[in-house]
C-alpha cells in the first residue's frame, strides 16, 4: 500500500504544515480521499469551539472496518493483519491475516446483531489483552454499536460507573486474564459489578482457560459457543453498517481533575483520518513492517496505535498479552528477535524499570530489525531516552516522542522519525493542523521562544474529541472555557529557541502513574469512602519509575488506631472502589490539612511535603492553622 500523505522530507513537512494551516479543508479534503467511503463528504469542516461544536465531513458515509479489513483484501488478504503473544513464552502464538481477522469480525458482528445490538447502542469490553478484545472493538464497529473498553485492572465499582453512564446493553468479558505471575479473575468482577447494572441484557463470556465454569445465568453466554451458531459465509457477506462520518465510534472513560470519569466521545470519519496520518507520518511505517505497542487496548494508545492506526494502514500490530519484565526483563527483546519487530512503541515507564533492571540482558539482543521507537504517556527524561536511544536502539533507530491524549484521539506534537530532528525529553514539533499556543494564567498568549505555559490548540483537527458522553457541558467546562475559544490540554509546556515544545506535565489536579491517568479527586473520593475517614488530600510526588507516585494525607480521629493498619485498610478501599492502579504509594494519617481561611486546601504545601522538601514550602501565613504543617513533617508515612 502507497501512503500519498506520508511526509518523506523535512522539507515537505514545512510545506504541509503551511498548507495544512493555510487551507484545513482542502489540506485534510485530499487526506480522506485515501479512504474508502460510501458516500464523500458535503463539508470538509464546520466548527466552533464555544458549543463546541466540530463536525468533520459532514454528509460523509463510511465504515471504518472496510478500511481497516475490506480495503486490505482487495490483494489478497493473505498479509498478516494481528499476531498474538502470549503472557506465557511457551503458549503457541497465534497470527490473523486480514482475510481471517475479517472473517472472525464478521462473524463476532453477526453474534452481536443477534443478541439485538443495533447501531448506537453501547457495548463495554472488560477483557484481558486476548485477540478476541480486537475482534470484539472491530465488530462492534463494524454494526455501529458504540465500544467502551474497560481497562482491566478497574474494579467492579468502576466498571458499574461506566456501564451505567454509557447505559451499555451488553459486555463482553474473559473468565480470566493473565498479567505476568497474576491471573485476574475478571468474570467475577463483573458479576460483582452487574449487581448495579440493570441496562445490560447480555453477558459473553470469552474463555482464556480451559476449566473455569463461567455461565451462571440465562443471560450469559461463552464467546466460542455464541460464534459456533453462526453461519460463517453467510456473515461475511453481511453489509457493513453504514456511518454518518460524525456518528459516535466509541467512549473511552478518563480521568479529570474533579468527579467521576467522563465518556470521551470520537467519532468515525475524523478520527479514521487522523490515527491512519500519524502512525504512517509520525512512525514513517513502510508496508511489510511489524508494529508493536505494547499498550493495553483499555487506554488510548492501544485504540489508536494497537488496532486503528496500524490496521488502516495495512499494517501488521503485534498484541502482547503479558508485561515487559515476565518472565525476566528481557521479555521485550525476545520478542522483538522472535518476530522481528520494526516499530516497538512503549511508555517512559517500561523503559525506566527494564533500565533499572540490573538482570537484564539487552546489549545480548541484537535487535537488527527494529527501526523506530516510539515513547507515549508521560515526559520521558533524558537519561531514559538515551538509554532507549543506545542499548535498544543501538544508536541507530529513530525515536519518536509522541505527545497526545485520550481526547486528541492521536498524536499532535511528535518529531517524524528521520524525517524532522529528535531532540531528548521534547515532543518537538506539531503536525499539519495543529497549532499549539502558549498561554499564561490570565489567558494571555505567550508569543516569541523559549516560554513556558499552558498549552492549548487553536483549531479543531480530525481526531478532537467531539463530546462528553452524555454531558456535553461537562465538555465545554473541561476543555474549552477555561481559555475561550481555544481547547485546552490541561499539560503546561515549554517552546525552546527552534520553536520545539517540551511537555512538562499536568497543570491540573490530574496525576500521570506510570503513563495513566489518574485524578486526585477521584482518589480522594474513594479514600473517604473508607469508615472513619473525615477527609482527605492527594498530591503526586516524583517517581524513579512510574514517574509519579501517589502521597494520601488522611484526616482520621482516633489516636488509638493503629496507623500502618490504617494504611494497608486505606490502599484496600481504594482498590476496592477504583482498582489497583490508583492505591496510594505513601498514606499520611493527620490531625488536620494546610487551609486556607476560605477552606481551600493549599497543595502546592502538601505538594512539597510529598516531594520531600518542607523546607521550601513558600509562604505559609495565609493559613488558617499554621501549625498543622509542623505535625504533618513530623509525622510518619505508610
Ligand atoms: C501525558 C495518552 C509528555 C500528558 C496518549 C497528557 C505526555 C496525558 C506525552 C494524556 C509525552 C502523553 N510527553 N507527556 N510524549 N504523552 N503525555 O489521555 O500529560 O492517557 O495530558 O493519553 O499524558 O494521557 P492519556
């Protein structure tokens, strides 16, 4: 497959940079014409950012499937579409071609449609990081029912709140699914969390094992018995759906700084647009490589770079059930050897633990096939870029920091592999149609280099999230009011002399764990959940691995309790109410928290404390009780 809009020269990104900014619609009007429509598009782009309102293609019909899978059979099919690895080396891997993967879709579509799904409607996937999660994302677009993935590590509370905001009619699900040592039990999560789902009709039930009794009730039913009724050719011939180009194509829940995750909504032609453009320009894939994201599928890198991105392209992804360090730490190396990978895209974390990792063996890997490497997720610092640089990379692969978010759908800002310089810890530049900005507290755009602010966008590209799931307020609120007219990141950034930003992190109470999000207040509530707790304070505080930790500051009455009992109570609750990957590193129980006289708790106080400075704490007389700050640095943490 030919890429006519992959940038091949620094020179050209310059001119479609210039001409993407100059003209959006004839620059992104010539992109789509790459795609596979059923019907082409009235208007290229219809926008305001007060509604906010985007609307990209309008009129357009399309299946994003057919370009995924349809369009790649036209020669064949025979081409390896989706390889699997097992958690466990030994466990035979299992590849589709595009020709299978279809078939598989297909017929996963017509189970669906079976059990009533009807475009619109929603479907949640609480699986592990199995093929059949990629087949099960596919069919559902394939019908135009809308997926919400659940990242398998959320709770039964969690998953409740999901399925009931989106009201989804039917889950798919795993008896069980196998992370390094770990087996996650995660049929029983979802029977646990069903108690509070009374929209959901229907249960399947995908086996990973071969010896778990899964089907408890009427409603559900196992994955491989549900497919064994359906006409397999019959399936294949089935039609497609056919989209609006500005229909919903999933949710997927994230954290904000206040309140329970919110539905971001993407929709189907623009975002086919813009996760197929960056992958082929920001990785500069070239037909016959291998592409490994070692993403779960439960976040957005693994929508946009494990299945769309890749599969719109032609391209082969490699899915990896298991985690970087099981059996050893050289479990990425293997397989990049085993299947000779081209493109491995990880997070500063994974690289951050195999580099600590005095065990592992990566200068015994050759790794000859690798070409690019890309990092996501999280500012990764010098030091582990260049590690990744020189013993992954050998000193000759390209990497690529992609700066993005759930919201943007893919990449914005990202040097293009070979194409435009890297530069260590910056995202560099944007790309075609974006225009990223700077601005102080007040609003004010910060203009000239070498500047830090917030950093905001101030046109709509394909990929923008277009709603909040049922909340299109909650949008408005969280993106574009705080700076009208302009959507806002929420990360502040620093534009060095050449124009490259650096993303320097969150500026809002949005804590980044080991590349996932997390808010404070969405911890905090589960903390306070807890029986006896009055109130409670999280702050991040820097982390050599994950990047960043979690400090709780807990006010619980009672000297007599035993405070490391506490904690270990404390960290159960919030697993229990939002799941492992939001328990607190360090608990703190305190008498009281840094107020202010308004009642505002002060962070930034908290904040140094977490990092271990209290003696840089800035002024402190605006307190209401100065002295609370005294016990807090004296006291223990858990
Ligand atoms: C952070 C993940 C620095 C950032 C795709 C952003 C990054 C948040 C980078 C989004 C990067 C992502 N350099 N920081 N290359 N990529 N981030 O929604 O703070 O899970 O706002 O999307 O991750 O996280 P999300």
């Amino acid at each position: 497959m030919h890429f006519v809009h992959q940038i091949t020269s620094s020179d050209q990104y310059l001119k479609d940079y210039a001409a993407s900014i100059e003209n959006p619609a004839l620059f992104w009007e010539n992109v789509a014409n790459e795609f596979t429509w059923r019907r082409k598009w009235d208007t290229v782009v219809d926008w305001d950012f007060d509604g906010p309102n985007v609307q990209w293609f309008k009129g357009g019909k399309l299946n994003i499937t057919e370009n995924c899978l349809d369009r790649h059979l036209q020669t064949g099919g025979n081409d390896i579409a989706l390889v699997w690895e097992s958690n466990e080396p030994t466990e035979l891997n299992k590849t589709y071609t595009f020709k299978t993967l279809h078939e598989e879709v297909c017929t996963f579509a017509q189970v669906l449609r079976n059990y009533g799904v009807n475009k619109g409607d929603r479907v949640c996937l609480y699986m592990g990081m199995v093929p059949e999660l990629t087949i099960a994302v596919l069919a559902c677009a394939r019908i135009g029912a809308i997926h919400s993935v659940i990242f398998g590590g959320f709770s039964a509370q969690s998953i409740a709140d999901r399925v009931i905001d989106a009201q989804a009619c039917l889950i798919v699900t795993c008896d069980v699914a196998f992370r390094g040592v770990k087996e996650i039990p995660l049929k029983s999560v979802i029977d646990e969390a069903m108690l509070q789902c009374n929209s959901v009709k229907q249960v399947i039930v995908c086996r990973r094992t071969h010896n778990s009794t899964i089907i408890n009730t009427p409603s559900e039913i196992g994955w491989h018995e549900a497919m064994s009724k359906i006409d397999r050719a019959a399936a294949i011939l089935q039609k497609a759906e056919v989209m609006e180009s500005e229909d919903p194509l999933f949710i997927l829940y994230t954290s904000g700084s206040t309140g329970k995750p919110k539905g971001v909504v993407h929709s189907c032609g623009g975002y086919m647009i813009w996760t197929h453009y960056t992958f082929v320009n920001a990785f500069q894939y070239q037909p016959g490589w291998l592409h490994f994201c070692t993403a779960d599928i439960g976040w957005i890198t693994g929508h946009s770079y494990s299945i769309y991105g890749p599969l719109l392209a032609g391209a082969s992804t490699l899915q990896f059930e298991g985690i970087p360090n099981y059996p050893s730490s050289n479990r990425l190396w293997e397989i990049i050897e085993k299947y000779q990978v081209a493109i491995l895209y990880t997070a500063p974390t994974a690289i951050r633990s195999l580099m600590a990792d005095k065990h592992s063996l990566v200068d015994d890997y050759p790794m000859a096939s690798l070409k690019v490497l890309g990092t996501v997720g999280e500012p990764i610092n010098e030091e582990a870029w260049r590690w990744y640089h020189e013993h992954v990379g050998k000193g000759r692969c390209e990497i690529v920091d992609t700066w993005w978010q759930t919201e943007t759908g893919g990449i914005l800002i990202t040097n293009l592999a070979g194409i435009t310089p890297a530069k260590p810890s910056f995202a560099t530049l944007p790309l075609p149609g974006i225009e990223p900005l700077l601005v102080d507290e007040n609003g004010l755009e910060l203009f000239g280099n070498n500047v830090s602010g917030n950093l905001c966008i101030r046109k709509p590209w394909p990929g923008i999230i277009r709603t909040t799931w049922g909340d299109h307020e909650r949008c408005k609120q969280t993106y574009f009011s705080t700076y009208p007219g302009l959507y806002f990141t929420g990360d502040g950034a620093l534009r060095d002399e050449l124009g490259n930003y650096r993303i320097t992190g969150r500026v809002d109470d949005v804590l980044n764990i080991s590349g996932h999000r997390i808010g404070t207040a969405e911890i905090e509530n589960a903390i306070n959940m807890h029986p006896g707790v009055i109130e409670s304070a999280v702050v991040g505080y820097p982390h050599d691995i994950k990047g960043q930790g979690i400090y709780a500051f807990v006010i619980y009455p009672g000297i007599d309790k035993d405070h490391a009992q506490l904690a270990v109570q404390i960290k159960a609750t919030v697993i229990h109410f939002i799941g492992p990957i939001a328990k607190p590193d360090k608990i703190q129980i305190v008498t009281g928290l840094p107020k202010t006289r308004s009642g505002k708790i002060m962070r930034r106080i908290l904040r140094k404390i977490a990092e271990g400075e209290p003696n840089a704490l800035g002024d402190t007389t605006t307190l209401l009780d100065p002295s609370v700050v005294d016990d807090i640095i004296s006291g223990h943490v858990f």
